[in-house]
C-alpha cells in the first residue's frame, strides 16, 4: 500500500466519529423549531470542538431548537445519531457532559406522553435510534461520566441497568 494518500495515512489521523455520521446526514429533511435544520450541523461541529466558554453557546443552540422544553423537532433523530457517534472519541469533560445532557434531554423527549399520531412515530424514531447506541452507553458507566450515563439507560433500559448495577456490587 502507498504511504502517501494511502490507508496508511487515514489510519495515521484520529477519526472523528461525529464527524463522519454529521457529514452523512441531508439536514434539509429535517426541522428544528424554527424551520429547517440546515444550522445544526455547525452547531453540533462547534460543540464537539469548543472550549469551555463557548460550549454553553453551542449547547444552547442545539437545545433550543431541537429539543425546546422536552418537545422534539425532527432534527431530534440525526442529532441524536451524531451526538451519540461523539462518545466514541475521546473529548474533554465539558463537551462530553454537554453531549450527554443533549442525549437525556432527547432521550426523555421521546419517551414523553402524546395524543398526536405523528409526533409519536417520530418519538418512536428517536428511541429506536438511542436503543441503537444501548452499547456505547454501556461502555461509557466505565468511564467518568457514569452518573450522567446511568440516568440515560434509566431512561432507555432501567431493568437491565439495574440488574448490570446489581451484579457489579
């Protein structure tokens, strides 16, 4: 295999899993609170990247337009895809618990009461797509997060968390 331009030099970069799962998505199929999501991509990018005093910024431009007081916006379903492919890499403490507040905030969107046919087909959309991750979230109770993880599962999975809790003591 050739050195330049080859696997060689792809293997040679960290791979940022968001990245690719972000890049993946037609952000104009979906919406936000106000219209299309064509604006959460660079929200989500900026977050995964910013330092602590512009993540707040970000975080808030995220939540407030795909998830505003527990109510999912379309946008909800890819978010979470890519928030979720973020806790594959490493990150520094303060995006990874703005990414996990993300998670919950939409994981209990979607797990919320509604009487409309359609919303609830998207909130079904949602939780299958955290059910999908069920397997990054447990690998992250190993790591320093594990509080903010565990109320995620307890949202998602509350039998067996207990039951992986229980047989940890």
């Amino acid at each position: 295999m050739e050195a330049n331009g080859g696997v060689y030099d792809i293997m040679e970069k960290m791979i940022d899993f968001a990245l690719i799962e972000c890049s993946r998505i037609d952000w104009s199929k979906y919406e936000v609170i106000q219209g299309r999501a064509d604006s959460v991509p660079l929200a989500l990018e900026a977050l995964l990247t910013s330092t602590i005093k512009e993540a707040e910024k970000y975080y808030w431009r995220i939540e407030n337009h795909v998830v505003v007081q527990g109510r999912l916006f379309s946008a909800a379903e890819p978010t979470l895809q890519v928030l979720i492919a973020s806790l594959l890499n490493a990150r520094p403490r303060h995006i990874k618990i703005d990414v996990l507040e993300l998670i919950f905030q939409i994981v209990v969107g979607a797990a919320a009461e509604s009487a409309n046919e359609e919303y609830k087909k998207m909130q079904q959309r949602v939780q299958f797509r955290a059910l999908e991750g069920l397997w990054v979230f447990y690998g992250e109770l190993n790591g320093e997060h594990a509080k903010a993880v565990g109320e995620v599962l307890d949202v998602l999975d509350p039998s067996r968390l207990k039951f992986f809790l229980d047989a940890s003591k």
